[in-house]
C-alpha cells in the first residue's frame, strides 16, 4: 500500500500553480514543498528529501533538464516533467534524462494526482525488489539469503563484505566517505578503525576482479569509494 505521507517537491516558477498543485495534492494525504527558480533547486531538494518531484522545464536560470540531470546524479527518486511544451522532442530529451512521466500544461490537477500515485506505485514496487536484490552484468547480490554470484558462479562472502558491497550497488556512481560506510554498514555501535572499510573493499576488489566491464569499486581519492557504473 502506497504511503499517503509522501514528500513531493514542486519546481515551478509560476507561483499560482505550484500553490494550486501544492493545496491539491496535501488534501490527498501528501507533504508538499514547492520552489520557483531552477537554481534553488537542488539545494531544496537535499534539504526537502522528497519521494517525489513535478519539475517544469521553463525555468529561469536554470531549466527543468538541467535540473533533472543533476538530480539523476545523486538520486533514482521519480521526477514528473511538467511543461507547457508539449512537442515530441521534448519529451523524448525528458525520458532520456531519467523522466519518470510528463504532463503538459494546461493540466487537470485530478490527472496530476493519479500520475502522481501511479509513478509512486511503480517506484515503491521496483524498490522493494531492489531491497532484496541488485543486479548488474555478471553481478547478483541477493541480501534475503546472502548469495553473491559473480559470472553466474556462487562466490563464499563474509556477511560484511556482502553487506558493503549491496550498500554501494544500491547507490551506483554516489560517492559514501568511510565514516558513513561505518555508519550503514557496521552501524552506530562499531567502535573500530576506518581502515576496516579499506580492508574490506580490498578484499572485494580481489573477488569482483574482471567480473564488471560497464561496473566497478572505485577509490575516490580524498573522499573514500563508490560503486561506479557506466
């Protein structure tokens, strides 16, 4: 079942409709925030962390596609593309930069809602099996019942190695320090040294070795790693 607490950030420069979709949607159940220039809107987004955004793509400064690219960057969350455009081009540029849906102004805010519902429906359902199981070429890692296949061969892995490496192919191409990989992955109660994320990551570079061709751990130097994909 969906949950009707969900968090939608509105990107829209035309305040009327942003107030007009904003009191729509909190009398279904939603938590709304809205934001009216392109620039402010990945900040807003960090701060807000919605489930959802309904991103217009007239916007001054900058537009709605550079806006969705930069939210692809760190986050899958659904983005519904909002605009009076309604050329075919357009839309195509949207669902190419990771668009969820697109609704053409002037739009029926009853319609709005049901695409809203039905984006977060597909969202939800797709994250639940990702909870469960992420799969890459030549990779499954399956955290129900702590199996790790790597070219369709079983591979033995401790239930830490295992734990850090669903973490990061979770969250491909972001980039997590050690301290907040000691964080999610040991948790708060782990009172051991950084250099154990090192380890670990060394010891699954040994076992993923010539698996991944579009996939890999990197090292981001400075900072800590990530699960590149590209």
């Amino acid at each position: 079942m969906m949950n009707t607490k969900s968090r939608i950030l509105i990107v829209d420069d035309d305040v009327n409709i942003c107030e007009l979709v904003r009191l729509y949607l909190e009398k279904e159940g939603y938590i709304v925030e809205t934001c009216n220039k392109g620039s402010e809107a990945i900040e807003k987004f960090k701060a807000f962390t919605p489930n959802l955004v309904i991103l217009d793509i007239m916007l001054p400064g900058i537009d709605g596609f550079e806006v969705l690219r930069l939210i692809r960057n760190i986050s899958n969350i659904p983005v519904i593309m909002l605009s009076a455009k309604g050329e075919t081009v357009d839309k195509v540029v949207g669902f190419r930069l990771g668009a969820d849906d697109y609704v053409v102004k002037p739009f029926d805010p009853k319609e709005l809602s049901v695409r809203v519902k039905a984006v977060l429906r597909r969202f939800e359902g797709v994250h639940s099996i990702a909870e469960e199981e992420v799969v890459y070429p030549g990779l499954v890692i399956n955290k129900t019942n702590y199996t790790v296949q790597i070219r369709g061969k079983e591979v033995d892995m401790p239930p830490k190695e295992l734990e850090l490496l669903y973490f990061l192919a979770s969250n491909p191409n972001k980039v997590f320090t050690r301290e907040q990989l000691l964080e999610h992955v040991w948790g708060f109660d782990f009172f051991g040294d950084s250099r154990t994320v090192d380890v670990h990551v060394k010891r699954l570079r040994e076992k993923l070795e010539g698996a991944g061709g579009s996939w890999g751990l990197k090292t981001v130097w400075g900072v800590g790693y990530k699960f590149e994909v590209k």
